[in-house]
C-alpha cells in the first residue's frame, strides 16, 4: 500500500477512534477535570511550553494539570526553583515525581497512571496528532539537543512529514531509559516505514507499558 492512502484511512481510523474514546472517557474526563479545578481553583488544561508537530509547526498538545500553574515558566525563570532547574537540566529536562515539589497530590495520581494524557484525543480528532506516532517535542528541549548534535538534526525531515502520536514506538521500546538522539532516530525510523502492523503492533504494547510503567520517569 502506498503512503497516500495509508495515511488517509489512518487518519479516519484516528478520528473514529478518538471520538468514540471521548465518548466512552467523558464521565472520567469531567470528573478529573473537577478534582484538579477544586484543588486550587486554577485552570485545568497545561498552558505551555508548546509542542512541535506535522511540518514542524508548534501547538499546543493538552494535557490535564498535573503541576503549579506555570510549572515550566516557574522553573525556567523563578529564583526559588534554581537549584530544581539545575538538577533538571543536568538530567535530560526530567525530574522523578516525588522530587519535583511542582506537582500537585492531584497531579502525583494523574502522573503514575497516565491519566494526564487523556485530553491529547482532542488533538486526534482535530488533527494535530496520531493515536500512533513520533511523541512530540518541545522546541527549546529539541534547540538545546540539537546544539550539542547538530548531527541529529538529519532526523528532523522523516519525523515532521507525521503527525506526532499519543503513543509510539518510543514509548513502548522503554521511554525515558532511552536518549534524546535515540529518539529522534528513533522516530525517524517510523516515519520510514510507518504502515498498518507497525501502528497496530505498538497500539497493542501500549497498554502493557502503561500498566507496568516500563520506562516511566518516576
């Protein structure tokens, strides 16, 4: 099959299937949505940094709250978090949860179980990401990595031509045990061959993983 029609039966697949997960999610999706407004009255949805998608154009990928209000403007520019932003930089832009004081009792819930990641079927069903595909990046991790390995920049091409995944072949080959130009070489490599067993082979992963936590930061 070539990739024109593979990509739109794909992104039929991907709108069928995100509108009827919203669908099946919306009684768990209010009630999230509540425990993190009553929690401190404060928005529900991140905010920023925004993310890098199909032909590198940045939006903004949502996710429920799990963090202070600003959490990644806070520690970027806000003296009472330098010597977290220096432990956070020097470890890839990750912190493990119980260390990082911005997250909130909410948000530690959310965190272990993946629940933050529900509102990015909203992103599916308007086309600004894949069920399956390259996770997405956030421009200033990408600038600093690439500052570093310009090298690694040769990956960029293969990786925008597709839309960026709630879940890929990152996620599901250990996450955050794997370095930032693995990644990217990583999902270069998909973009590649992307086809029909391929997406179906790491949508079947994805639950295992998300279970049993493999490779997660925590």
């Amino acid at each position: 099959m070539s990739k024109m029609p593979y990509k739109i039966i794909k992104r039929f697949l991907d709108t069928i299937l995100s509108l009827l997960l919203l669908l099946l999610l919306f009684p768990l999706f209010l009630l999230i949505s509540l425990l993190i407004w009553l929690e401190d009255r404060n928005e529900i949805y991140v905010k920023d940094p925004l993310r890098i998608g199909l032909h590198g154009e940045e939006f903004r990928m949502y996710k429920f709250r799990t963090m202070i209000p600003n959490a990644h403007r806070e520690i970027l520019e806000n003296p009472k978090y330098a010597d977290l932003k220096k432990k956070w930089e020097g470890n890839g832009n990750k912190l493990k949860i119980d260390e990082d004081v911005r997250i909130t009792p909410v948000g530690r819930i959310l965190r272990k179980t993946d629940l933050d990641e529900i509102p990015q079927l909203v992103n599916v069903l308007i086309g600004q990401m894949s069920i399956v595909g390259p996770r997405p990046m956030y421009k200033d991790e990408l600038e600093r990595h690439l500052k570093d390995n310009p090298k690694d920049e040769k990956y960029l091409k293969d990786i925008f031509t597709v839309r960026p995944g709630i879940t890929g072949l990152w996620q599901v080959s250990g996450r955050n045990k794997i370095p930032f130009g693995k990644r990217l070489k990583m999902d270069a490599e998909y973009a590649r061959k992307q086809n029909f067993f391929l997406d179906m082979k790491i949508f079947l992963k994805t639950p295992y993983v998300v279970l049993t936590r493999k490779g997660a930061y925590e």
